[in-house]
C-alpha cells in the first residue's frame, strides 16, 4: 500500500497568497472589455489564473513525501547436509521417504503462505526442483558455515526458522552447538545411531616433511567396533607395492596403534598407503584406507635471526619461521647469544640492523662475504644511512624522527606466493605498527608485498618488499612491533596463520634457487584435497627477464600410475591461470613446454592431491549435537516419522508477515510531467486568444 503527502518548504499560509496572485494577474489582464463573448473571457482568465498560481506555488518548495508498505511472507529455509556420510550410513528407502515427505512440507507450507527454499553445503547452490535430485556427495561437512551462511544472506529479511536435515556428524568448521542465530532451528535426524561391526583408520600419525636418508615414523590408529579379541592385519604400500605388513591384536580398547618406520630415500613428493584389511561380518571397507603425503627434502634449511638488542618482534619471527618444519633457525644478539660464522645460512634476517648503536658489523660482513640473502627489519634503532649501503631494493629517507602508525594490506597484484581469502580481514584487524616518516624510493626489481594504510587511508607505500631477480635476494620489513600482529590474530582467531603464512613464504622466497627460467609454470598450491579444483600459472620471459604474453603452454600431468594428461593454454595478459578441474588422490608429476625466440623451453615439478576420506571416518549420527543446537533455539529434533509434528510445530510458532516501509520524498518542480502541463495551458490560452483574434 502507497500512501502521498503534499508538503511544503514555506508556510501553508502562503498558498493564499499565490493564489491572490493568479488571481490579480487574470483579473488585470482580462478585466478589460474584449472583442470575444464573456465565456471565452472567463475561460482565459481561468487558465491564466492556474498557471500563474500554479508558478508561484513552486517557489514555495513543495515536495511530495511516498511511502511504500511493501509485506514480506516469512522464509523458511531447509537446509540439507548432502554430505557422503547421510548417504554411505543412512538406509537408502528411509532416505528417498524422507526427502519424498520434505518435499510435500515445502509444498505444504507454501500453500499456507510461507516462502520455502533450500540449501545446502554447496555454498551458493540454491535447489529448485524436488528435493530427491540433491546428491550426497560432499566430501566435507561444515554445518555452521551452511547456517551461518543463511543467517547472512536473510539478515534484515523476515526469516521463520531452518529446517536441517543432517545426521550431526560435522569434520570441519565449528559446531553449531556453540555457536549463536537468530533464527529457530528445526533439526531432522538422519543416520546410524547403533553401532556396527567395523575395523577403520580413523587417523595417520607423520611429519609433512622428512629429510632424505633418514628414517621416520608413520602411525596408524586402529578403530575397533565388535572384532575384540581377534587380529587384524595392517599393510603400508607405495604405489601398490607392499613394504611392510603388521599384525596387531584387537583388545577390548577401541583404539590401538601400529607403527612402520620408513626410510626417505629421494627428495621429492612421496604418497604411501595404510590398508587395513577387512574381515568377514564388517559393516563397510571404505573406512579401511588412509593416504600419507609427505615432502622429502635434503635437509633443514638454516636461517640466522640476527638483531642489535633482545626485542619482542624477535619471538614472534622465530615463532612464525619455525611453523616450517624445514626451517631451521639460530639467534645472534651481540653480547646475549654469539655468532657461529662457521656455520653455513641459508638466510639471514636482520632486526633493525644496521644498527644506530654500532654493534652486529660482523653479520653484515659475513652476509657481503658469503652472499647470503637477507631479510631487513627496520626499526626505532635501524641505521637508515648504512642500510642505504646494502642495495636491499629500496632506499630510505627520514624527513624527521616521528614516526607513522601503519597497518599492513596484502597487495593482490604480487604473484610470487599467495595468501588466503580471508587475509585481508585479519590483515585489517591487525594493531598499528611504528612505520619510519620518510620517503622511500624503490629500486626498478623491487615487488611490494605489503603496503601501509595510516588510519583508514590505503597507501601505495610498501612496508614490505622483496628484490628476488637480481643476483642479491633480499626483502625488507618497514615495521617496529610486528610482534603484536602475531599475538592479536592468534588472539582473534586461534593461530596467526596469515602472519605466519607471510613469514614462511618470504623467507621461502630469499631462499629458493635463483631463478633464471624463461618458462615458469606452476601450480597455485603444492597440496590439494579430492574436490579442489586445480589450478595452474604460467609466466614467459623475454630475453632480459621481462614479462611476455600471448605465448602456446603445453602442460603434461603423469599421475603414480604413468597416465598421462595434456592440456594447453595461452598466457594472455591477466591472465587468471588454468583450471583443470580435480583429480584423484596422489601425486602428480608435471611437465610445461613452451617456443620462445624459436627455442624450446621446459619446466617441470611435483604436486599432491589428497584423498582424506573424511566422511568415512565415523559411521554413527552424533544425534547429540543435534538436540544441543535445538535447544539452544528453543526448539527440539524430529525424526522421519515425525514430519507431520514438524508441520504443525512450525505452524503453531505463528510466524507473521512483516511490512516494511520506505519513504521517497521528490520536488514537484523536478518532475518532468508538470513542465509539459503548464506549456500545455499556457499554448491552449494562446491558441484560443489568436482564434478569436487577440493581437
């Protein structure tokens, strides 16, 4: 319903007097005896009077004041878990029943003015048709980011409640138990809830990363459900080889462990295989299979943390470097911890050296000599002039001693690693960091991984950089207290995983081997799972290392199998990689070739996919998160012979149309139409003069 109000800048009163001049204005120039009868007069006097009155009501500033009620029907949402585990372990008749029955509520309902739709983990997947078209084939369940994501996407909208069809079993994100929303939850149980006859591997026990010639461990949790007392036999293989094969006796425990101690020979990405075989009466095989990937390489990396006095910024880079288990690290702090020059580095990182107060000389001596990249952080005691000398890609130039509060943004255009999606939000709540005031001025092979922002302002100056195409590898931190950034992510979201990320991926960046390929193609990750797509990039250069477009890639996959896969791609500028779909489990071999100048170039190297399993790990509905999260609404759970209470639960919650209003408020004298209506008056009033002969 539309509801209009006339309203007015000046005061009402004045109406009158506009009136009063349309009038005086008719009367003065038709009071006159004319050569055309008395009706024709007044009838001109008439049109003369509205258009003048009609001019001067505009200049009082009328308005008109619209308000539109616009009713919205309450949503209601059913939310579907199409994850494997509701299809592997509910009973395929109850299933396609209860979908079968869902779909007559939604119809149902509809009927009785509420608005239906549907949902599931498939993120942005809406669900027009029946509901017995939705495959259960999600390979991850992540219920709170399914809920969360209705929650958002009706906030400020008249939503009823969700209806969630799940059996509760949940392998990532958090659970809804704990969390809070603002709508009525109306879970229905599906799946198992008596536990069956079944040996699983629930989990793998091994470290991502060994280093060639040495022996390492791989554990594997046994699962035990009604086999106690018996002996179950465990076989580790590569590449359908077995290696070792273990017997191991089943108690009364639930869980019991084997171990195979392997031995890395080559440096290269390496799959391995823990099959537990089955036995007879077992509910299903499928959980009887786990994958370990690991990364063989030679040997740690050794990083050399240097810094002119002990500061807290120093814990927080040791912390985040050492998330890398193929880093190694060592501290220098003249006078707390000495300087090993014997030792061999693979990097140096400098806190706030060169330093005002003189001392750590000798580690930029022994960086000159051995030519080892660096990582400068630059802070309150950094000797800005002898930094200079280092030809670290930048140079800085203090226009005074204060200093600039700064927080870092990622720059998307930088390409030498990538970062999450959800690090420009925990990059923006990071706290200030002291930033020196000065002009800096960047050499041509200098790339910005992080620039400034100064309160709510985004900058284009770098607070981090990295110089990785000359022959010196260096990078630069311009940023007094990072420590804090590391401790206020970790408080926010319970591990600094982008602070760490960025640490990690700049010293990986200094200390990988100077790069002087012509043809670099690579995938975005080293690691994916089953579902991921996979995604590759491609840089060409010319002959002096600048970038070129517009060249044919051909790309070979080989998986473990020797099965071959080609693709073949153009690297056009902005171009946004190849996406080639997901894979199974595995790892991959990869190689790229490409014509540049009439030459054939070659690029080649190793990528895993993972295949976790997650959905079979545990076969019973965790019916209690259900009920937790129910009452945490006000609400309770319903099974599939329950449907018919559902409908008559949601119904009695009486949910109410909502009436929102919005009000437009627009000038008369900006609407088009009244132009045209007082052009129309005012030429009708002269046709008619002119037809009876007006001069």
């Amino acid at each position: 319903m539309n509801q209009f109000k006339l309203s007015l800048t000046y005061s009402p009163w004045l109406i009158v007097a506009c009136l009063a001049l349309g009038a005086a204005y008719a009367w003065l120039l038709y009071s006159k005896t004319a050569t055309w009868p008395k009706s024709i007069n007044y009838t001109l006097a008439a049109l003369r009077f509205l258009v003048v009155s009609f001019l001067a009501f505009l200049l009082l500033g009328p308005f008109v004041r619209a308000i539109t009620n616009t009713t919205q029907k309450p949503t209601l949402v059913l939310a579907i878990d199409n994850s494997e585990s509701v299809k592997l372990f509910t009973q395929p008749a109850l299933l396609n029943s209860l979908l079968d029955r869902l779909d007559k509520l939604k119809a149902s309902l509809t009927d009785k003015d509420l608005q239906v739709t549907v949902r599931t983990l498939n993120r942005g997947t809406k669900i027009s048709g029946n509901l017995e078209s939705i495959n259960f084939n999600q390979p991850a369940t992540n219920l709170d980011q399914m809920l969360a994501g209705v929650q958002e996407e009706y906030e400020n909208r008249n939503l009823a409640g969700v209806v969630l069809l799940s059996d509760g079993i949940i392998n990532q994100g958090k659970s809804p138990a704990f969390s809070d929303y603002n709508f009525r939850l109306f879970p229905v149980a599906v799946g198992d809830t008596i536990p069956k006859k079944d040996l699983s591997i629930p989990a793998l026990s091994y470290n991502k990363v060994a280093y060639s010639g040495n022996r390492f461990p791989i554990i594997a949790e046994i699962n035990n459900q009604g086999f106690s007392g018996q002996t179950a036999t465990v076989v580790l293989r590569e590449n359908n080889k077995i290696l070792e094969r273990k017997t191991v006796k089943l108690t009364n425990k639930p869980i019991s462990s084997v171990e195979f101690a392997v031995t890395a020979v080559q440096p290269g990405k390496k799959h391995y295989e823990v099959l537990l075989e089955s036995k007879p009466g077992e509910f299903t095989k499928i959980n009887n299979l786990k994958h370990a990937y690991l990364d063989i390489v030679k040997g740690k990396l050794k990083i050399l943390l240097a810094a002119a006095t002990p500061h807290p910024d120093i814990k927080a880079i040791k912390s985040a470097i050492e998330t890398n288990e193929n880093f190694e690290t060592e501290l220098f702090i003249p006078g707390v911890f000495p300087l090993n020059a014997s030792t061999k580095y693979d990097l140096v990182i400098l806190h706030q050296l060169p330093s005002r107060l003189g001392t750590g000389n000798e580690v930029l001596t022994l960086i000159k000599q051995k030519k080892i990249p660096a990582f400068y952080i630059i802070g309150a005691q950094s000797d800005l002039a002898s930094f200079n000398r280092q030809n670290a890609g930048l140079e800085i130039t203090r226009k005074s001693n204060q200093v600039d509060e700064v927080v870092p943004v990622f720059n998307v255009s930088f390409t030498k690693f990538k970062i999450d999606a959800s690090a420009p939000e925990r990059l923006s709540k990071y706290p200030p960091a002291e930033a020196p005031f000065a002009d800096i001025k960047l050499a041509p092979n200098a790339e910005i991984i992080l620039s400034q922002q100064i309160g709510k302002l985004k900058t284009s100056r770098p607070l981090l950089i990295a110089q990785v195409s000359g022959e010196a590898r260096s990078a630069t931190l311009l940023a007094d207290g990072s420590w804090q950034w590391r401790l206020t992510e970790a408080a926010n979201y319970e591990k600094p995983d982008v602070f760490d990320k960025i640490m990690v991926s700049t010293a990986q960046l200094l200390t990988s081997a100077t790069d002087k390929k012509r043809l670099n193609v690579y995938p975005v990750q080293d690691e994916y799972l089953v579902h991921d797509d996979i995604r590759f990039e491609a840089e060409t250069y010319n002959s002096i290392y600048e970038k070129i477009y517009g060249q044919k890639v051909t790309l070979r996959l080989t998986d473990e199998k020797n099965k071959n896969r080609s693709f073949s791609f153009v690297n056009g500028e902005g171009f946004s990689g190849l996406n080639i779909g997901n894979l199974p489990g595995g790892v991959y071999k990869y190689e790229a070739s490409a014509v540049l100048d009439n030459r054939l170039y070659r690029d080649k190297g190793e990528f895993v996919v993972q295949d976790i399993q997650l959905e079979a790990v545990s076969s019973l509905a965790n019916l209690n998160l259900l009920h937790q999260a129910a009452q945490k609404t006000d609400s309770r759970v319903y099974y599939a012979n329950q449907i018919d209470q559902l409908e008559k639960d949601i119904l009695e919650a009486d949910f109410k149309n909502v009436i929102y209003s919005s009000e437009n408020i627009q000038e008369l004298i900006n609407l088009k139409w009244l132009f045209f209506l007082i052009l129309g008056l005012v030429s009708v009033e002269w046709l008619i003069r002119k037809y009876n002969g007006a001069i």
